[in-house]
C-alpha cells in the first residue's frame, strides 16, 4: 500500500532508494521533485501533473498520493527526489544534487518530437542531445520555434522581463508556478527572435529562474 511503502527502503550509491515491483509497462512516467530547506517543493504542482497522467493514461486507477509515499528527509543539501511509476507501482531515488555548468546552447532542430507527458522514455530527446557537439546543453525547435532544453523549459531575458516559449514540449512545473506568481510570461518565441533578448535560463523543479543563465551570445544557432 501507499502508507507502508516508506519503510521499504535502502541506503546505496549515496542515495535513498525505495523498491517496489514497477511493471514493465510501456507507459512509465517520472517526477523529479526538489526537497530543499526541509521541505518538498511545489509538491502541489506535481501532484498535479501525476493526476493529470493517471486521467490521461491510466483511467479508473487512482492516482499516486504523492504526500503519502515521498519518504521523509533531513533539510541538508539540496535533494532530487525521482519518483518513476505507472498505474500500480512506483520506485523512487534520492540523491544530493549539484547544478551543471551551462555555459553553451546548441540549437537542434526537429519538427516531429513530442513530450507532452514526463515519460520514463527519452530516447528521441537522448538522440538529439548526441547531436550536440562541444556545448553544455541543447535549445530544441520544433517548427521554427522554440521549445525547451535538454532537461529544462527556457525562460528569456529581454532586460526587463522574462519570457517563457509558449511551444514548450513539457509544461514544467517550476515554469507554471512562475507564471502563477507573474514572474514568467508565456510568449511566442521563433528562432529568429533569440536576438531580441539578453540571456536565457534554464529552469525545472530543481533550478531556480537565473540560478544557470546564458548569454546569448553562447548559444549556437
């Protein structure tokens, strides 16, 4: 059940791993959760999106209660909590977490990609990053527009606000709570408007707004 499934767990590779029987169901999501100053953050976001999954895919199975199953943590380093599940089962991986350095964009193209669910399965976005040569991270665009990062949304800088790309391929979760804040503002953002802004962030349930900032000049269209 939910409720007894925390205590099933193991210390290992310096992560908090819980184990329960995942089916090898084709249809396999995740959540990437951060837990930070001792607490879970935009856990209501998430849930969210796991209701939305289960609506969408696995219809008449309730859905996952994350505040019943997500194992209690210490407030010390900054957490990535990856929950991976389907309709009846779920694994979920804890391990500190350390932001990458971004420092180069690549611009990758690709009109067909579709991720408008967190899936377990990411192979075609893993075929593109291989595309990517020396920079740090890719900018996908899908039909001349711009999309969204490897692992992240995009937020856009223009010297006084910032833009989020309206044709994200995944709606994140810390990009629609800083819409709902008003920190963030969708807009349609074509290849050949890039110009028109000074850096770009990466953001995502781990990353803060303007924690990895880009110039734009370090993009690589």
């Amino acid at each position: 059940t939910q409720n007894s499934v925390k205590d099933e767990f193991s210390h290992g590779g310096g992560g908090l791993v819980i184990f329960t029987k995942l089916m090898s169901s084709r249809h396999i999501f995740i959540e990437s959760i951060c837990f930070r100053k001792g607490n879970y953050q935009l856990l209501d976001y998430h849930q969210q999106r796991v209701n939305e999954t289960f609506a969408h895919f696995f219809g008449g199975h309730a859905p996952l209660n994350l505040k019943e199953i997500l194992p209690p943590l210490s407030s010390t380093p900054r957490r990535k909590v990856r929950l991976v599940y389907d309709h009846s089962d779920f694994e979920i991986d804890v391990k500190d977490y350390q932001p990458k350095k971004i420092n180069l964009l690549q611009v990758v193209h690709h009109d067909m990609i579709n991720y408008a669910f967190k899936y377990r399965d990411r192979s075609l976005l893993d075929q593109l990053f291989a595309k990517v040569d020396t920079a740090d991270d890719m900018i996908v665009v899908k039909n001349g527009k711009l999309t969204d990062s490897y692992y992240a949304n995009l937020a856009f800088w223009d010297g006084n606000n910032w833009y989020t790309p309206e044709t994200c391929l995944l709606p994140g979760v810390k990009r629609q709570a800083l819409i709902d804040e008003g920190q963030l503002t969708k807009a349609p953002i074509g290849i050949s408007d890039i110009y028109e802004y000074q850096s770009v962030s990466l953001i995502n349930a781990m990353l803060d707004l303007a924690e990895i900032e880009v110039p734009i000049s370090n993009i690589r269209v």
